[in-house]
C-alpha cells in the first residue's frame, strides 16, 4: 500500500509539474492526465461487467386504474393491497471467477423464476442463483454452462480507500450499456438502517448511480473494485449521492454465501449510539471519541463479557473506536466465535474486557411471499408480504426486515378489528415478524377460536395493539 501511495503521489507531482511548466495549456494538460486514468480505468475493468435481467413476480397494486383522492378517502382506498403479478429486472453485475461466479444483487434476483446474464460482446446465458443475503443486497449468481476466456475483476482493499479518492461507477442504468460515471468518495462507514443484525459500513459516493447500476462495481483509477454499488437511497431517483458495499464486506459476505449457504453475523449482544461533547465531559472523556452501550442482552457475549449500560467503547483489539458506526464496521469484519478485546471507559475508567462473538439467528432470506396460503388467511383472515423497496417507499417506510400487511379479507374479524393493507406487522401474540417464515410459524400455532394480539405500526409511525379471535 505504501508503495502505491507513493507511486500515486509521484503521478501527481508529475501532472502539477507539467501544469507549471505549460501554463498557457495548464487546465488542458491536468485534463487530459485525468481523462486518461479514467480511460485506462474503464478499459481493464468494464469487460468484467455484465447486464442481468431476470423473470419473475412482483408485488403490485391491485387497482390498475389511477383512483382520484376523493373516491380512495370514500371508499377506504387510500392504499393499495398488493398482488403478485410477472414482472421483470434489470441490474449490472461483476465476474468473480472463471468458474463463472458473479457479484450482483440481491432485489433484483430474490424472486426470479429465470435469470439472463449478457457479456459486453453480447453473449447471453443463463444464470442461477448460488445464495443471496438481503441485509447487504448482495447475491451470487453462477453462469450455467462453461465459458472460455472469462474476464474476470481485480478486487482492492477497500480500508485503504480515502474520502476523496476519484472513483468510477460500472454498470447498465435506466436501460443503456455499459456505462461509465465519475465522482469522488463523499464518505466511509455510513449505516443506513441503523439494525443491530446489518452488515452496514457504505461508502458514499457522488458518482451517478441510478437503477440498472446497482450491482455493478465502484472501481478506483486502476481499475480495481473497491466496492459493490446500490441503488439511490432512499428516493425514487438520483440525488447527488448513492452508496457501495466496500470490496472487503462484499468479499466476505460472498464467501459465506458460498460456504454456508448465508451470511454468519457476529453478535455481540449490546446496542451503541455515538454521543457529543457534553456526553463525552460526562464520562469523563477527553474527545468524543467512542460508541456508548445503550442496552445489553441478557446471555449475551456483552453480558458475559461484563459490558454495562452506560459503557463506552473506545477500543477494539487495542484500534481506536472512533464512533458507533466504526464499531459496527469493525465487528462486521469478525466472525462468530472470534475473541475481541475491548476496551472500555465507565466512570471515567478505563478497562479491558474480553468477549467471544456469538453469531445471530439465520435469516430467512430465500423465503417467499405468503400470498397464496389459504389455511393462514382462513385463519387470521389476512396475508402479509415482505417489505419491498418499492413498497416501503410508497407508505414512507424505512427499509427493514418487516413484514407488510398486504391483503384483508373483507368481514373477517381481523378487518372488523381494524388490521388493514399497509400496516407493518411487528408481533403476533408478542413474537416479533421480520419474516414471512415468522408469520408462518405463528399462522400454524394458533387454534381456530383463539384469541390474537397483533402489534402494527402505521406509515405515520404510530403504534397500535389489535386484539381479535380468530373463526372458529
């Protein structure tokens, strides 16, 4: 890295000497420089970038006609309930191996009945899908027949990646090949869901990245993948801003896949939040520096380590915590079973502590959609959906592991209760719902005539407690 740095800095001092030394065509000279890094950069990578589209079912509307407002409010239709319909995807994606192995998304694949994979030279395979892990939106895909002479990409340590550094984002978006946009790194270790099971350490960038780009890759001015691009978060279109799983998550997320079949977390079983200057004067601290322990699990690897509420992290295996998204991104470059040293600050104390990393409960994330499932909906009298892009952005939802109500069946008493589409589910008979296997499983332990407590949450983020008995 050193090396590189250095060779970096020479290839700038070169472009600042040529700028003094023809200053009548000083802005051309540092412009054609630039121009050529970024052509150069573009040539050893985009060959190994493919076009994915895929078929299958998606939620929609049921109301295929736009309704006025008036009619919607009279008739209780403000929104939607939601139906399978077919459906098809595109997104970019980036050759892992030669074994024919690619890096794309998970939304785009989740409920894909077929998958097209097309080269830059316009040969198209089919695809399937190896494993997918919807907290990080990565997948993997494998091409299913051989294929010769596979470009393949060059992966760099995204640590080493600075705010500043030009970057290129590689990909297909709104529809058009192959195409190339240019920006900066804006930002490192963003979070953005804030979920204590994510793997969330974004690298922000100002390089255009709109639907089609996602999957493809963010590359450095070698040519080299430094991160796996998402789409816009969280509006409907560009922005100024977009986001990219750095290489090293990515990476790590897609040997799990590969080797276990999902994505293992480490758990440590406490929450953080960063804090400022007055908290820090508090805890007896003389930077706001660290990330400070708002809740311990009970048999948690924290409790049992002898984290306490009130705690600040300010050290993990002897590296300076800076705040609570470094915490997190340090973990998420651990494994269950490792041992951290932490080190801590409690009443203006330092202490060493030691924790053995746990790993939490398998996601669900190949799970598919409820829809269909009589027995559920005779039972409950209503359906529920996986909390979608789309539609969370319709009702104004953070993307979550949630489960959305998604159908009602009219005169049951969950509707004469008051559950309606729209509505997140958060418990049923206080057994929290972040997957349709969840609402599964409780569909299946409930007695005709018994009586259910479902806990939802408006899109105004209300909270409310529905009590009903099923049919009998």
């Amino acid at each position: 890295m050193f090396h590189e740095t250095r060779a970096h800095l020479t290839f700038l001092a070169a472009v600042v000497l040529t700028v003094a030394s023809c200053s009548d065509d000083g802005n051309t000279a540092t412009a054609i420089a630039l121009s050529g890094a970024f052509q150069t950069a573009t040539l050893r990578a985009i060959p190994a970038v493919v076009s994915v589209s895929v078929e299958g079912q998606t939620p929609v509307s049921v109301h295929s006609l736009p309704i006025p407002e008036p009619f919607q409010k009279l008739f209780d239709l403000q929104k939607p309930e939601f139906e399978l319909k077919p459906a098809r995807g595109f997104s970019s994606g980036i050759i892992l191996d030669r074994n024919g192995r690619i890096i794309t998304n998970h939304h785009v694949v989740a409920n894909a009945s077929r998958v097209i994979v097309r080269l830059m030279d316009g040969r198209e395979f089919g695809a399937e899908i190896i494993g997918s892990d919807p907290t990080t939106d990565l997948a993997v895909i494998r091409l299913q027949e051989e294929v010769e002479d596979l470009p393949i990409a060059s992966f760099q340590d995204s640590d080493g990646v600075r705010v500043g550094d030009w970057v290129l984002a590689l990909g297909n978006p709104l529809g058009l090949d192959f195409m190339v946009t240019a920006g900066i790194v804006s930002a490192k270790g963003h979070e953005l869901t804030g979920r204590a099971t994510a793997l969330e350490s974004y690298i922000q960038t100002d390089a255009a990245i709109n639907q089609g780009n996602s999957g493809g890759p963010l590359i450095d001015l070698q040519g080299r993948v430094v991160g796996i691009n998402l789409a816009i978060w969280p509006g409907p279109g560009f922005q100024g801003y977009g986001f990219a799983v750095p290489s090293n998550l990515a990476l790590r997320v897609v040997e799990d896949l590969l080797e276990y079949g999902d994505v293992r977390r480490p758990y440590l079983g406490s929450s953080v939040n960063s804090f400022g200057a007055e908290d820090a004067e508090a805890f007896g601290l003389n930077a706001v520096l660290g990330a400070e322990v708002n809740t311990v699990d009970e048999e948690s690897p924290a409790e049992k380590a002898g984290l306490e509420i009130g705690d600040v992290i300010i050290a993990l295996d002897g590296t300076p915590i800076e705040n609570a998204t470094a915490l997190t991104t340090a973990l998420a470059g651990r494994q269950p079973g490792d041992t951290v040293d932490l080190t801590i600050s409690r009443d203006g104390r330092r202490r060493e502590v030691t924790a053995e990393l746990g790993q939490f409960p398998r996601a669900q994330a190949a799970e598919q959609p409820a829809a269909g499932r009589p027995s559920a909906l005779e039972l409950l009298g209503f359906m529920v959906d996986s909390l979608t892009v789309g539609i969370a952005r319709y009702y104004g939802y953070g993307l979550d592991h949630a489960v959305i109500v998604s159908h009602v069946e009219r005169l049951s008493p969950a509707a004469n209760a008051g559950i309606r589409p729209g509505q997140l589910v958060i418990k049923i008979n206080n057994r929290p719902m972040e997957y349709i296997s969840d609402f599964r499983s409780v569909a299946r332990s409930i007695e005709p005539g018994e009586e259910v407590s479902v806990r939802v949450r408006e899109p105004d983020r209300r909270e409310t407690v529905i009590n009903f008995r099923t049919r009998r």
